[in-house]
C-alpha cells in the first residue's frame, strides 16, 4: 500500500516535471524479466564449467598452480664403461615440465590391413592408459617421426584418468622441453614448432632422416575438427647416432582422432 502510495507521488512529480515513467507494472515486469534472465545465465555458466571443469582445472593449474619436480630415479650402480646409458628405473613415460605433465607412455597396435574403425578403436583402448604412441612411425632412438598421441578432451561420462592430458598442449613454444622415457632409458627433445592442421593432412606423420616427437590431438578440445601438432627434435643422446627407422607401409587416409 506504502510503496503503491510512493510511486503515485514520484509519478505525479515526474508528470508534473514534463517527464514519462513507465507504469508500475511495467516496472515489475522488466524486473522479473531481468531476474529470469540472470538465472538462466548463472545456470548456463554452471553446466559450463561443471562440464568443463578438467579443462578450466588444467588452465589454471597452469597459471597458477606450483610446477612439481619431476623426479628421474637412476640406477644406483655406476656403469663400468663411461660410455654406457644410465639405467633410469622410471617406466615408459612423457614428462613436459612447463605442462607439469608426467603421463604414462603406451602403445596402440593393430593387425597389417586394419580399417580406420579398428586402429581408431585401438589407439581409443590405449588413451585409456596414458598417451598412445602410433604404430608404424618411428620409435625413440631411431631416425624418423615418433608419433604420439593424447586426449585434448573427452565425453563428460568417460572415466578415463588422461582425458585431458594435452588439452593445454598449445602453451608449449619452441625451446620448450619434453622428456620421453622408454625401456629404461632417457631422451630428451626441444620444442621446434607448433601447428593446425586437418584430418586430412597425413605429412605430419611422414619421417625424415631426423629423430623427432610429434604430439598430436584433436583440436579445439571437445571438437575433432584439427589437428594440434607440436614437433620437437631430440637432443639427447645425440641425434647423429640415431638408426632409420622404418617406413610406414601405409600412408593413412586421415590422421586418426583418439576421439
């Protein structure tokens, strides 16, 4: 009754004043509209992120969070020989310290003529487990292109624990370091580039005479749209006593997705 009595007072006024305000209801209505409206917004922004959520978590662990130590284990005996490798007791493994990544290294294969359903439920099978190396391209210490794969994203309802390994895989810069362990041993490659490409573009996954690591996942996450490559060129052990690797037999139709 008060609050009808003002705004007949402040309407009077207005009026007398020359001006034109809205009628009372009006006013309520636009209220309630734009109530319903910030609703509706909060409630978008929830499902946003709760669906989401790793990837944010990822963005901001990157940002913000403390970049663990990654810890290499060594074999505690000293090899007789100098020029003997160093036995690392680490499992197969990428460590990208920028990324604070540490995840498991495994390795998708597929019987000779498989169609591009059973390598890409094959390499899916392996994403469960780490990131999957690519049958075919070339393995560490060998002369050619090591292809690798890794989840950027995944459907809200998998269970899988690397859904979203590489999802900031676009942070890395030339320069950068990527550490791969394989049957006891260390190698170390630096970031040389970093690029888009589509399904389509399967150079990506020829060899040169090089040893290089390619890091591949679909891009934007959440899409299979691209293709996020980053190449990097091993620098540890020295490259020129790298073996060639051997040729794929096939020359795939489109870069598989993982997805």
């Amino acid at each position: 009754m008060f609050s009808q009595l003002r705004y007949k007072l402040k309407y009077a006024k207005k009026v007398a004043l020359g001006h034109s305000p809205q009628p009372l209801n009006q006013q309520r209505a636009g209220k309630k509209v734009f109530k319903y409206v910030v609703i509706f917004l909060v409630g978008i922004s929830f499902v946003f992120g709760f669906l989401n959520w790793p990837l944010i978590a990822a963005n901001l662990n990157y940002y913000f969070g403390k970049k663990d130590k990654i810890e290499e284990v060594a074999s505690k005996e000293t090899p007789t020989n100098q020029q003997a490798p160093v036995y690392y007791e680490k499992q197969d493994s990428i460590v990208i310290p920028k990324l604070n990544i540490d995840v498991p290294l495994v390795y998708a294969t597929w019987p000779d003529g498989a169609d591009g359903a059973t390598i890409e439920a094959a390499i899916q099978k392996q994403l469960d487990s780490g990131v999957a190396h690519l049958q075919g391209t070339a393995m560490p210490g060998e002369a050619g292109n090591m292809a690798v794969f890794g989840h950027s994203s995944n459907y809200a309802w998998s269970k899988g624990k690397y859904n979203y390994v590489f999802a900031i895989l676009n942070k890395l810069a030339p320069g950068d370091e990527i550490t791969l362990y394989q049957n006891h041993k260390k190698y170390v490659y630096q970031v040389t580039s970093s690029t888009l490409v589509g399904p389509k573009d399967v150079n990506v996954l020829l060899s040169g005479d090089k040893p290089v690591l390619s890091l591949i996942t679909c891009w934007p996450p959440g899409t299979t749209v691209k293709r996020m490559v980053v190449s990097a060129s091993q620098v540890s052990p020295d490259p020129k006593g790298a073996i060639t690797a051997k040729k794929l037999k096939k020359l795939f139709n489109q870069i598989p997705s993982g997805q």
